[in-house]
C-alpha cells in the first residue's frame, strides 16, 4: 500500500485514478472493493479488470462491485461468500444492504485441515510482565476485592459496600487494584437446576475465581432462588465472607457488615506484590463492537498476528460471540486440533440456529445499523471479518458459556454477540485481559480484567483519542501490520503490568458485567 495517508487524499474530478490509491480488493477471486475514501458517483478507477465508473456515491469502507453479479449469485470479500445478489448488481455499484440478501448455503466443515505446529518461543526468551501470581498458580493482571451479589435484590447493597472504598481510603494498600460490586440483573424467578441457574452460578464463582480476583465477598438477600449457600457449595468455593440482608437485619447493617469483611481482606490481599511472569500466563478475551468495513481490514487482522505471537510464546487468547462467526465458522473447524473440538463448535452453531427460531428471530438481525452504516451489509460478512481476531494458530478447545478455560493457546467459548454478555462469559472463564477491537467507536471497558481498544480507522481514533487505545487504521497509510501487531503486544504487556487502559482510567468497567439470561423467567 502507498505510504501516504490515503484517508486525506481525494481525487480529483473527472480524473481516472489508480485502484490501489483509492481502493482495496482483498482476495483475487473477490467481486468487490472496499473504498479506501469517499468516492463520488461519476468516479472512474483504473482496476486490474479494466476500467470502473461508479455509479452512486461510495462512502470510506464501502463496498463496489468489480465485475457484473447476476440476481442470485454469490458475492465474495476475503474470498468467501459474504451474501447474494438480490438483484442484478452492476460493475461500479454500491454493493450493500439495498441489493444484498443472506440465504443458506453449504459450509464444508473439515475437521484439521488448516492446522499447523506452532513454534513455541523457548521459555527462556519469552517475555514477562509484572502480575500478581496466586496460590494456585494462575497470575492476574489486576489484584480486586470483588462484592458480589446473588440477585439483583442485593445490588444496590453491594454497590454501597464496594463504593465506600475510594481511592483515598485504599492509598494504604498499594497492591489492591480496587473494590468492584458485580452485581446483575437476575438471580430469582427461575427455575433451580434450570439453564439460566446454572449459567448464572458458573458465572458468578468464575468471576470469584478469576486470577485479577484476590479475594471477595458474597452478598444475598436471603429468600432468592439463587442462594448463596448453594452458589458455595455447587461450585466448591470454601468459605468465602457471606452475608444475607435478611438474616443481618436489612440494607444499612448489611453494608457495614460487608465493608468490616472488605477491611478484614485489604491487608490479605495486600500482601501480594506484582512480580515479574511470563506472558505464557496470559489469557486474553478477544471481542469486537461497534465494527465497521475497516475491521476485517485493519484492527482484526493485526489482533489476530499478535495473538498467534501470544500463542507462540506459550500465552491463550479466547474468541467468542457465536452468531458473529456464523458463515465463517468453517474457517475455524479447519484449525480444530481433533474432530471431537470442530464437532463441538459446530454443534453451538446449531444450536444457535434453533435458538433464533424458538425466539422468532434471525441471526442477520445482526450486523446493528451502525455496522452497516460502517459498511458491514450481512453477518458473512461481519463474521469473516470478526475470525480474524483469532490468528492462524491450532484451535485448541471449545468451550460452552463461564466455563473455566482449561486448555492453552487459542480456544473458543460459546457466548451471544453482544458484547458486555460475552466478555462476562470469558471473564468468568478465565481472561484477565481483554482486547477489543471496534470500528464506529465502542468505549467498552470491563472489570476486572482491564479492556484495551483498537480503533480501526484513523479518523474515528483521532475524533475518540480518550477512549482509544491504538490506530489501527495506521495500517492503511503504510505502516506493516507485524510492526503494528508489535507495538499491540508491547501495550498489552504495560496494561498487564499495571498501565491503565483508556477505559480503566476513566472508570469505566463495573457496570458492564452481564451474565447471560436466556430468557427462563418464571
């Protein structure tokens, strides 16, 4: 690509221009282009195929075609399927949601084709970051007292609690990150044994068990379905401070007694320092929101290159949002490490599919309508791009929603597609990091794994430069994606060591705990 900043360059009226200035075809056998700025209708483009006058405006990260597509054939970015014409589409259309439709069709899910052995950096190269290793082994980029609370009743409870400790009452405890309340909407009004029980209940002891964690407290109401002696003893989590409002007399008691328990812990936790660990102890969340026609361009790929240098170097990254890999996930059965791991994602695909339909709805209800104002038309499309976030690298396991991430490298984990719902779900399996790649602007951050942003596009960064924490969108003015992906693993190591991400300075995080409820509410 040119060296210049093409997001500043226009061309000039009437002018025929060279395709790779003002443009980008991701794959030889793609129909379409992606316009790398605003193009006006009229606009002649000198392609490999010939000569392209646009027929209407194409707006930065749009998409036109490059040859002639009949009603009802496929339409192909990143050399995939991403929809089909609706109608016949002719070469220097916009090619978007007024002409594109999602239909089924066959997705050869061969198991292991793609798989290829990592090169493992040796132990003793690999680098390190300053973490808070527990008794278990696992290493937590951040070191919290979490207040968590059984049912939505005990909410505000635990925020009370958790929110009297400010930053001037925590000063004597250098090595304590914070106290957070994680609190959520649901907890009663279900069914024990139920499926929304059991999710809510892996959720909430993965979040107690999650390594950023040092230690927590457990707040209930008393009479909730969800009970905390049960939550305790269905999860195996000891003998952690627990405290009902009912039993302790109401809010006001409940609140002092909690914030004697939290004092009681500060000095405990307190007692771990950061040291330095290998990034092998690494396991980050993967997530993208708010994308847009850059994302599977820019931010997603360049996470992906880090990650398979995150991998190589012994550490683990998750990818999730299943409806947000659908019409990609053939991609990734090729990468499963044994049948038994692609035969499981397909079954979650599956079973999402019937989900929607018991539901009423569609999984193309995705992509959002800033999605497709960024220039995302189907969920193919979003998908193939999403993939990207996940590297080359073997996929090692599949995991079903807050289960504990077991295996190393690059894994998956079945969770809905809307982001704080998700990055819940791999919080409570595990990640004490999250990576969040967005192209319209999501000013995601999360508790108390520390969330990172990428910014697929310059413009959008310099307008967000408080909320973003690197421009992706670099990469289309010249700089390589290895240096790119290089300089993302040198700021997830400062993050992991301590440096506050944009959203975690801004506080930004505790609110957006959200375990899934599939809707069993009694």
């Amino acid at each position: 690509m040119p060296k210049q900043d093409m997001s500043l360059m226009m061309p000039e009226p009437g002018a025929v221009v060279p395709f790779d200035h003002v443009a980008i075809r991701l794959h030889p056998n793609d129909d379409v282009a992606i316009a790398r700025v605003t193009l006006a209708a009229g606009q002649v483009i000198n392609t490999p195929d010939g000569e392209v006058t646009l027929a209407q405006l194409i707006a930065s990260g749009h998409k036109f075609a490059l040859r002639q597509i009949p009603a009802g054939a496929p339409i192909r970015r990143y050399g995939q399927v991403i929809g089909f014409a609706s109608c016949p589409i002719h070469r220097g259309d916009h090619v978007h949601t007024h002409n594109v439709s999602v239909q089924e069709f066959s997705r050869d899910y061969a198991f292991g084709t793609d798989v290829q052995p990592v090169a493992f950096t040796a132990e003793s190269a690999r680098r390190t970051f300053m973490g808070y290793q527990r008794e278990n082994g696992r290493v937590g980029t951040r070191n919290m007292i979490a207040v968590i609370s059984s049912v939505n009743c005990s909410a505000h409870t635990c925020r009370q609690i958790a929110h009297h400790f400010t930053p001037e009452r925590l000063a004597a405890y250098p090595n304590v990150d914070g106290v957070i309340a994680l609190t959520h909407g649901s907890g009663c009004a279900s069914r024990i044994g139920g499926e929304d029980y059991i999710l809510l209940q892996r959720t909430l002891a993965g979040m107690a068990a999650n390594p950023n964690v040092g230690a927590y407290i457990l707040i209930g109401l008393g009479c909730e379905v969800n009970q905390v002696s049960d939550l305790i003893s269905n999860h195996h989590l000891g003998q952690p401070y627990n405290i009902t409002i009912q039993d302790s007399g109401g809010i006001r008691k409940t609140v002092q007694a909690g914030i004697e328990a939290v004092e009681r812990l500060l000095p405990v936790v307190n007692a771990t320092p950061r040291t330095p660990q290998p990034i092998s102890e690494l396991m980050i969340a993967l997530q993208c929101g708010g994308s847009d026609g850059w994302s599977g361009v820019t931010a997603n790929p360049m996470l992906g290159m880090m990650v398979d240098e995150l991998v190589r170097q012994g550490g683990s990254a998750v990818l999730a949002e299943t409806p947000e890999i659908y019409g990609a996930e053939h991609l990734l059965t090729r990468r499963a490490i044994n049948p038994q791991v692609g035969e499981k994602l397909i079954e979650r695909v599956h079973w999402w599919e019937k989900h929607c339909q018991r539901i009423g709805v569609e999984i193309d209800n995705n992509p959002s309508p800033g999605n497709k104002a960024g220039g995302l038309t189907t969920i193919y499309e979003k998908s193939l791009g999403a993939v990207a976030k996940g590297g080359t690298t073997p996929l090692m396991g599949v995991y079903e929603y807050a289960e504990p991430v077991t295996a190393r490298g690059f894994t998956f984990m079945d969770t809905p597609g809307y982001d704080p719902v998700s990055a819940t779900g791999q919080v409570a399996g595990g990640c004490n990091l999250v990576v969040f790649t967005t192209g319209r602007g999501s000013v995601f951050g999360f508790k108390p794994a520390p969330s990172i942003k990428i910014a697929t596009n310059t413009p959008m960064y310099e307008r967000m430069s408080d909320d973003m924490d690197i421009d992706a969108g670099r990469i289309l003015a010249g700089v390589t994606m290895e240096q790119a992906a290089a300089e993302l693993l040198d700021l997830v190591i400062a993050v992991a060591s301590g440096q506050p991400s944009k959203s975690e300075a801004q506080g930004v995080g505790e609110e957006e705990f959200c375990p899934w409820t599939l809707g069993g509410v009694l």
